[in-house]
C-alpha cells in the first residue's frame, strides 16, 4: 500500500527536480538577455533626449516637425488625462515619444524641479516656496472632490459642519444624523495626497483632528473602501467617484451644503471643493516640452478632459 | 561522425554554463547594489535622527515642520503579529494539506491537491488584497466594524503562505528515502504511525525551512496588506482594530516623501530587508545541514 503510493511519488520528485532546473536555468538566461539588451537599447534614447534640448523652440507651431522624447510624472489624478493627451500627441508627431509615470503631486514637484522629468503633474496649487524655487504651473483642468457614502447609507444630504463633526469624531454614531444606530467608519486619506489637503484646506482641518478608521491611498482603494462597507464615509476626486457610480459600484456622491456635484457646479465655482490640475515646468519652457504644452491646454483636449471626468478651464 | 556530433554538444552546453554563470553574477550584483543603495539613502536618518528614537518617539509624524516625530513602534508590532498570525495559521493548514496529499489521498487527488496549491503560490498578491477587500473585509464589518483590520490581514496573508509553506514541506517530505517506508511496510507499522513517527520527524528541518520563507514573504508582503489592513498608525487593542506594517508605511508614503522623512522610509526598508534575510538565512542553514546528513 504504502510502497505503491511512494514509489511514483519518488520518481516523479527527481523528474520534477530537473524540470525544475531546467526551467530555472531557461527563465535566467531569459532574464538576462532581456537584461543585455534592455542596456544596448537605454544610452540611444538617453541621446534622444539630449538631442532634444538642441531643438529650437517653436512655440504653437504645429508645423514644425518634432521629434524626441518627453517625460512626465507625478499625480495619479492627472496622469490618465495625461496618458491621453500624450496618445492624441503622438498620433499626431510620430517622431515624439511622451513617457507618463506616476508616484504622486510631490514627485511630479520634484522630479521637475530636479529634471528627472522634462514636466511634472500636479493635482494642487504649487506653495510659495516651490514657486520661489522657479516653478511654473500651468492649470489643465479642475478636478472636485466630494464626499461619498456607501449606497445602502439612508443619508441625502450633508452641511460643512456635519462633514467636519464626522471627521473629528463629534458624530460618532449614524443615529446621530438621523441614520441607523451603528458606529461611523471614517475613510481618510493617507498623509502627502493632494485629495488630503484640499479636503483639510477646505474645511479647516488638521490632519492629526481627523479620527480616521481606515487610511487609503488612491481614489480606487478609497472607492473601493466605502462600496464594500455600509458604514463608512470617505472623499474621493469627483471624476473618479462619477465614473464608479455610473458603472454601478455601490457608493453615493453627498452634496455638501446642498450643493450637487456636478461639472458645472465646478466649473461655475458653486461647489467649492475644488484644485487645479497642473502640467508643473521649471521655468517656462522651451522645445518639445512647450509644443505639448500648448498642445494640451488647447480648447481640443476639452473632450479628453470631460471624459475623465474634470471640468476644463477657459482661459 | 558520432565523435562531432557530441563535441558541439560540448560546445552548446559551454555556451551556456557561460551565459548561466553571467546570469547569476548579475542577479548577485544587482541584489548587492540594490542592498548599497538601500542603506546609503536610509544614512542621513540613521545619523540624524537615529534608530534610537525609531523607537523612543511617541507618534510617527516625519513630515512636522518644528518637531518631526519618528516613533515606529506600533508599525513594527503591526508587521510583527501580522506575520507571526499568518504564520500560526497557515503553518498547520500547510502541513496538514501536505500530508493528505501524500498520504491519505489517491493519485488523483493528490496530484489535484498539489495544482491547486500552485495555483495558490501564482496568484499575484494584488488579486489576494483585493479579494480580501471585496469579500472578506465587509464579512468582518458586519461582525465588528470597521472591517479593514488586523484580522483581515492576518486571514488574507494566511492564504497567501499556505502554498509557500506547503510546496517546501512536500520538498522535505518526498527527500524520505523510499527504503524507509519499504521497511515500516515491511514491518508492518500503520499508515498513521509512518506519517508521525517516520516522516513527519525525517522532513522536519525542512517544514521549519519552509515555515521560515513563509515569514519572510509575510514580512514583505505589501500589496495586499495595504489594501485589507486599514493602515492606521496604533497599536491594536484587538484583532479587529486597524494596524499599519511597515510594508505599508513605505508604500503609501514613499511617493510624495522628501529628505528627512525619505531616508526614514529607507531606514525602514533596511530593517525589513534584514529580517528577512534572517529568516532566509535561517532556512538555508536548516536545508543545508539535512543535504549534509
């Protein structure tokens, strides 16, 4: 019985093993000409971009043929705007390359100001001292953000005073508003978010007054947070939070002192949760980095904005 | 004609003995350089503020302009019983699994057993974190808000070891030599004396090796702890009150960290990666020693 059950086991172990090498020994030597060539291929595009720096300016021109290759990182808000308007750039210029990476408003700030990238994104007005560093920012689009609830939440409406009683713990109960008698889950953000400090700025709050359940770090995982507990009340950017909602996840958009959220609350400035998108440069900029630039404040990037849920600016 | 076709051979397999031996002293460059790099970005915070007050610092608050506060204590207790749960949980349902598999089970499934246990070590740890947001952490809500919490860490992690313990330990489990249960056949011993008495002592080094990958992926393991943890700087009163680990700390604020408050991070991510080079360390020095007997 026993020696039945072990002997193919033994066999098939040894088998496995060299399997198993030999896998190992094909995966390396993958890996390591991926390596090798990934390499070869990194000074040429290097050259790219310093080649680039030589390209006169042309700014506005839209005949000029442009090539070389643009970097942009920084906020998860904007980079999906960014990504778009990069494809539509690129169509257009099949010689430029555009690279979009996130990581955040602060390394966006950062990483223009550092030149690791040739522009950064930011979801918030840029503060004194980065503007004293020689920052310039240039508004694409505004973004809101508005406080949600779980669908099955009773609740219809919030004022200012209610919204910063939840969040520093005055309410602590649903009752209290007029909902069920179960313990509020306050959904907050986590520290150096730009969704964080328009939401502090707007209500006047301190981010150590806030008595926070459960910290989250993108608009997803705070979308996703709130929809999968009946309790919870969180914000999220107003484009994401839309986009979830019209596709069915179960979370409700608050107004806040009987305001709706809508783009056109926004763009009138009625709803007053609102930041500024920036394409953040070092100085103004020059060559490639204008020509997209230009190209993505024009009035025929309004679409791409609106479908990501922003409203457009109209300078 | 016979004498060349096997000298290319030869040939062949120098080429690659070569590109293997290159390929492997890159990764070993790479793991070193990626170490150097680690611990000259953690330097400043190991100088200025110090790792004494990592520890001595009441609350974690790096970016305080007057008075930046370092105090990680409750981060690392959180990382702490994340790990050691997952691991008391998954370490049995590991060995249990395994044994049935090899023992108590017929061919088919066993061999199914084993895939789904592959399956399991395959899946990426984004899909676990976000199962446990959608499923598991309402479930606990409703038991005791908020949900996100030490619990569903510990559960989702769990899951998350049980392949890693479990392929190791029926590594060590099959390594028994065939002689041995030949002989307790032969002898006539029961099937359950033979798994407690033979195998289950012979493969023990090896399940100790396992259990210590284990930890130390759980030690590491980011993704799916940010998602189902809460990521509130406290310490736990309870298993349902939410924790940060380390891991976490290091992916929610590493994005939009500068100077100080960076090499804090770093610092933190040296320390990981020493645990867990320990408990790697551990289980090689356990593995090599049952090659050596």
């Amino acid at each position: 019985m026993i020696e039945s059950l072990s002997n193919p086991l033994l066999s098939a172990n040894a088998q496995g093993w060299s399997l198993c090498r030999g896998g190992c020994a094909v995966m390396c030597a993958v890996l390591a000409v991926t390596f090798l060539s990934g390499c070869g291929a990194e000074p040429d595009s290097q050259a790219v971009v310093r080649d680039n720096g030589d390209i006169e300016p042309a700014r506005g021109s839209g005949n000029l043929k442009l090539s070389g290759k643009l970097v942009l990182t920084g906020s998860s808000t904007v980079a999906p705007l960014a990504v778009e308007i990069a494809k539509r750039f690129e169509t257009e210029h099949p010689d430029v390359r555009v690279d979009v990476q996130t990581g955040g408003s602060s390394r966006g700030i950062a990483d223009a100001l550092s030149g690791v990238a040739d522009l950064g994104l930011a979801s918030r007005a840029l503060k004194k001292d980065e503007v004293e560093q020689g920052l310039v920012g240039h508004q694409l689009a505004i973004d809101g953000v508005s406080v949600i609830v779980n669908a099955d939440n009773p609740l219809s409406s919030l004022t200012s005073g209610q919204v910063v009683q939840l969040f520093t713990g005055a309410i602590t109960n649903w009752s209290e508003l007029g909902g069920e008698d179960a313990d509020v889950v306050i959904v907050n953000k986590a520290e150096g978010r730009a969704t964080l400090e328009v939401f502090l700025n707007h209500f006047g709050l301190k981010n150590e007054q806030i008595t926070a359940d459960v910290v989250v770090g993108d608009n997803q995982h705070g979308i996703k947070t709130v929809a999968g507990n009946r309790l919870a009340i969180g914000y999220v950017s107003i484009g994401a939070a839309q986009s979830e909602a019209d596709l069915g996840t179960p979370i409700r958009v608050l107004p806040v002192d009987g305001i709706e959220l809508t783009t056109e609350n926004v763009a009138s400035g009625a709803f007053k949760i609102t930041r500024p998108l920036l394409i953040v440069s070092k100085g103004e900029p020059t060559g490639l980095a204008a020509a997209f630039l230009d190209y993505a404040k024009s009035p025929q990037m309004h679409d791409l904005i609106r479908a990501q849920g922003f409203e457009a600016v109209t300078q | 004609m016979k004498q060349s076709r096997s000298n290319s051979w030869l040939n062949g397999d120098r080429w690659l003995e070569r590109l293997l031996r290159l390929a492997a002293a890159m990764s070993g460059c790479l793991t070193l350089l990626i170490v150097a790099f680690v611990f000259w970005q953690a330097l400043p915070a190991l100088r200025d503020p110090g790792v004494a007050r990592f520890v001595s610092d009441s609350v974690w608050r790096p970016t305080d302009e007057t008075a930046p506060q370092f105090g990680m204590t409750p981060m690392l207790v959180g990382s702490g019983l994340v790990t050691l749960g997952a691991v008391l949980l998954a370490t049995p349902l590991a060995l249990f699994s395994v044994i049935v598999a090899e023992f108590y089970s017929s061919r088919t499934l066993a061999w199914l057993l084993r895939r789904v246990l592959e399956l399991l070590n395959g899946v990426p740890s984004v899909v676990f974190g976000f199962w446990g947001l959608v499923v598991l952490v309402p479930l606990i809500n409703a038991w005791h808000p908020p949900g996100q919490s030490l619990l569903a860490g510990i559960l989702v992690l769990t899951l998350m070891l049980i392949p890693t313990v479990a392929l190791a330990t029926d590594a060590s489990l099959r390594a028994v030599p065939n002689e041995l249960y030949r002989s307790a056949a032969a002898l006539g011993i029961g099937r359950g004396a033979v798994v407690w008495k033979l195998a289950v002592p012979l493969a023990r080094r090896g399940m100790v090796a396992g259990v210590l990958l284990g930890a130390a992926r759980a030690v590491g393991e980011t993704m799916a702890i940010v998602i189902v943890c809460g990521n509130i700087v406290q310490m736990p009163d309870s298993l349902f009150d939410p924790v940060r680990t380390i891991t976490a700390n290091i992916a929610l604020e590493m994005g939009y960290a500068t100077s100080g408050h960076r090499a804090a991070l770093f610092a933190t991510g040296l320390l990981l990666m020493l645990t867990s080079s320990l408990f790697v360390a551990g289980a090689g020095l356990l593995r090599r020693r049952r090659g050596r007997r």
